[in-house]
C-alpha cells in the first residue's frame, strides 16, 4: 500500500488553494463574458433612475441596531444549544461517566441560559427594547371632499 505523503495541513492548504483558484476564474471569466457598455444611467447610485436625497451619513435611530444584536445573540445560544443536545443525549457517554458527565452538561447549559437570561434582563431593564411610539398629529389641511365620504374605506 502506498503511503501519503500529504500531512493534514497539506490537504487544508489544497482545499484553499482551490478555493482561491475556483473564486478567480470565476472572477476572471465573469469580467471577459459580462457586456461592457457603461453610461450615465448604469454610473448612477441607484439604476431605477431615483435621485438620491441628502447624504449617506444619515442618523439612524440606535434601537435598529441593538435589537439586530440581541437577535443574533438569540441565535447564537441556538448554535450552541443544538450540539449540547445531541453530546447530552450519548447515553454511552452518560453511563460511562456514572452519570458525572450529565451532571456537568446540565450545569454547564443552565449557566450559559442564565447568562443569556441576564442578557436579556439587562437589555429590558435599560428598555433597548422599548419602541417609540409614533404621535398621531392631525393634519390641518382642508380636503374639498367630505370627511364622511372616507368613514366606509376608515374601518
């Protein structure tokens, strides 16, 4: 039988090098095939035809981006809790550890739970996830139609 020669890192870096490879011919076959007719229109920001409107620096409201946060903090528990349940359930694994392993696992898990519960606890508490309310104005302007024509199409 022959042996290989490839040590374990050598695969890894044949897996890259392929990746690497396939990513620029891809790249480079895609730039030689795509039509190249640029213009006024396919140069704007938007190729719809939309005028932008102000800056792009504009203030977003800091919520959006906590909750995006919490959420991905939210999924992350489920990246972990999905494994821990499948090396929990070895039955083997349990009874060959006369039970010490099952403990552990179940102590580890609350702990990771309870530390995402104080997460959450936090970000309730400092209300990251309380949402403005937006404030009915009403309008002052004057319609020339009745008001009572829109009560059918109002509930």
């Amino acid at each position: 039988m022959i042996e290989p020669n490839l040590t374990e890192f050598g695969t890894v870096l044949i897996f890259i090098l392929g990746a690497i490879t396939f990513v620029s011919v891809g790249l480079i076959a895609a730039s030689i095939i795509r039509p190249k007719k640029p213009n006024y229109e396919k140069l704007t920001t938007y190729e719809s035809g939309e005028e932008t409107i102000g800056n792009a620096w504009g203030q977003f409201n800091i919520k959006f981006y906590i909750v995006a946060i919490i959420f991905l903090l939210f999924e992350v528990e489920i990246i972990y809790l999905f494994p821990w349940a499948v090396i929990f359930g070895d039955k083997e694994l349990i009874q060959g550890t006369d039970y010490a392993w099952a403990w552990f696992a179940i102590t580890e898990m609350f702990i990771f739970i309870f530390i995402l519960a104080l997460g959450l606890a936090y970000a309730w508490r400092k209300c990251y996830l309380d949402w403005v309310k937006p404030v009915n104005r009403v309008s002052d302007f004057k319609s020339p139609i009745p008001t009572e024509a829109y009560q059918k199409y109002k509930d």
